[in-house]
C-alpha cells in the first residue's frame, strides 16, 4: 500500500511539472494618451499668447484652479490602465495642452503620480499660445534613451508667420525591446485641412527614418490629430491603415478606426463623436494571420477610457465630456477630450 501510495504522488509531481511547463506567464503595459485641455499656471510666460489664463484673463485663472485642474488631471492619469493593471497603470502617457515643464513637475507631484514616480520628458516648443506636447512615464518600465522635438513645417507662403506643435520623439526600451513613442498635436480645425495632411505627411517621414535606423523599433504615434481615423492626414498621408490584416511590413495600424464606426469617440461636436485622440501602431505590433504570437510585444486590446467623473451626468449637455470651463462658467472638470489607451502583452 506504501508503495502504491509513493508511486501515486511520484505521478503526480511529474504531473504538475508538466503542467507548469506549459503554463505561460505574460506581462501586460499599457500605453496612454490624454488631451489635458489647457494646463496652464497662472504666471506669464515671455513672447507667449497665454493671457486669458492670468488673474485678469477671460478665465480669470487662479492659483485654486491650477490646484484644482492639477488634481484632476492627476487623477485621471493615474486612472488610466488600471482597468487590465490595477495599481500599476501606464507605463508611459503622452499628454497634449501642457504650458511647460513647471506644469509638469507641479503634475507629477501630485499625490496620485508621485506613489509612482512618474517622471516626464518635455522640450519647450514655439506654439503661439505656449501649448506643448510631453511624454509622462513610470521609470520602473519604461527607460529612456533619447529625447528629440522635431519641428512641424508649414510648407505654403500664406502660414509663413505661423508656429505650432512639433513631434516630440521619445527613444527607449519598454519590456527590453526598443521602442519609440511619437507624442503630436496637429494643428486645429480652425486651419485649413492641408495644414493637418501636412502634418500626416511629416509624421510619416519620422516613422521611415526612425525605421530606417532600426527596423525593428516599435513605434506608437500618439495625440491629438483634430482628424477622424478616415481622413487623409491619417489614412492617406499617414497610411493608417483600418484593418490588420491591410498592413503592410513597415507599415501602421489605427485601431480607432472601427471604433469610431461602431459610436465611439473622444470628443462630441454638435452632438456627434470624434475621435481624434489615436494611438497608431507599427506593423511588428500585430499579430497576423491569425497568429497568437506574443514572444515579443504585441497590441491585444485597446480602449477609449471613459468614467463617471469624465462624462457631464445632468443639464442639457448630460453625456458629454465634462470640461474645466465651458460657456464662460467654471465646471470644475477635466478635459474636452478623453483618453485612450493601447495595451501590450509580453510572454
């Protein structure tokens, strides 16, 4: 009976053995983008438009607002991802409307990012009204390497005095593989619509040069397009691709795409969605063909992140995105836009 019962259990150890081989262990990142809408302070900043967010300005800003929209913004920020990774969040957050670094230190040292440590990369750019883009990231999984802002170009006589955002490009390694975050806010829908395919067609010279030094880099070009997935900046002059299986090696994928068909967006103007706020992959992020390959980094979901506290619950604007100010009167809320987010899985 000893024996019997001695040979059992030997059974079962090489049993669970075996089952623990087959197991396998992934790792899940997130990767984020948020319009903060105007996060500015309260101080001017020299040969900078940012008047209206001064004490005497149409906002009539002051430092318990800045206090407020820094918390709020913190907030959300640290929301983000915790739906696939609680207490984690996002490994990197590129955010758009900041005013300068003192805004994005005064954020992460809010309480919420700084449990943390979030850090943040930023280069002060010539937008007209002092807005830049920044990379906001979790030093613990996202090391970076090198920082570069490379400037947007108005190519026609008739923008020679204009000046706006440039592509932040941030190099580094996430998981152990080199990738590369692009964070831009392309010029608004008050210009003319050249002025964003332009934009698309810059970014695209980017992803070929960063290809061409690496073409294994994985690359996520981030931020607020003021285009829909459908149009040209992003699907002509980008190559954005809608589906998976359209992709091309050295080639890019807007999960966004399907979503906004399926009435999801970021932003409502006159009661319809947007969805201006895309993360955009490079092809070595998919999984094709029906694979389920995850070796190496690959996109599995991908969200719109949306809570209660994001979205106006009563009045006439109820579902709405509730915004800091709107219509002159002091909301106390968050951005016009909501963010998005990508997720990756690593075995």
């Amino acid at each position: 009976m000893r024996k019997f019962q001695f040979l059992t259990f030997l059974l079962l150890l090489v049993l669970m053995g075996c089952h623990a081989k087959k197991k396998k262990n992934f790792q899940v990142y997130g990767i984020g983008f948020y319009n903060l809408e105007n996060l500015f302070d309260t101080i001017h900043d020299e040969g900078k438009n940012d008047y209206e967010f001064l004490a005497d300005g149409s906002y009539k800003w002051d430092a318990e607002k800045y206090k407020s929209k820094l918390h709020n913004m913190a907030r959300v920020l640290a929301d983000m991802g915790t739906d696939k990774l609680p207490g984690v969040g996002c490994a990197a957050i590129g955010v758009a409307e900041v005013e300068n670094a003192k805004c994005l230190t005064d954020l992460c040292n809010q309480p919420a990012l700084k449990a943390r440590n979030f850090q943040f990369v930023h280069i002060e750019g010539p937008d007209q009204r002092g807005i830049d883009c920044a990379l906001l990231y979790n030093p613990q999984l996202f090391k970076i390497k090198n920082v570069k802002l490379v400037p947007y170009i108005y190519n026609r006589p008739e923008d020679a005095n204009r000046a706006t955002r440039g592509f932040l490009v941030v190099s580094g390694s996430l998981a152990n593989e080199h990738v590369t975050i692009i964070v831009n806010h392309l010029p608004s829908r008050g210009a003319p619509s050249y002025a964003r395919e332009d934009g698309g067609s810059q970014l695209r010279v980017v992803k070929d040069s960063l290809q061409k030094d690496d073409p294994k880099v994985k690359l996520f070009i981030m931020g607020d397009m003021n285009d829909d997935p459908q149009d040209l900046s992003m699907s002509k002059c980008l190559g954005a691709k809608r589906e998976i299986s359209e992709v091309e090696e050295g080639g890019l994928y807007n999960p966004w795409w399907n979503m906004l068909a399926s009435g999801q967006g970021t932003l409502q103007f006159q009661g319809s969605w947007n969805l201006f706020d895309q993360i955009i992959v490079s092809s070595n992020l998919l999984n094709k063909n029906g694979k389920n390959n995850f070796s190496t980094l690959k996109l599995f979901d991908y969200q719109v992140f949306r809570r209660d506290y994001l979205i106006q619950q009563e009045g006439p604007y109820r579902g709405n995105t509730l915004r800091t100010t709107a219509g002159g009167k002091w909301l106390n809320g968050y951005s016009d836009h909501l963010p998005t987010l990508v997720y990756l899985k690593k075995r």
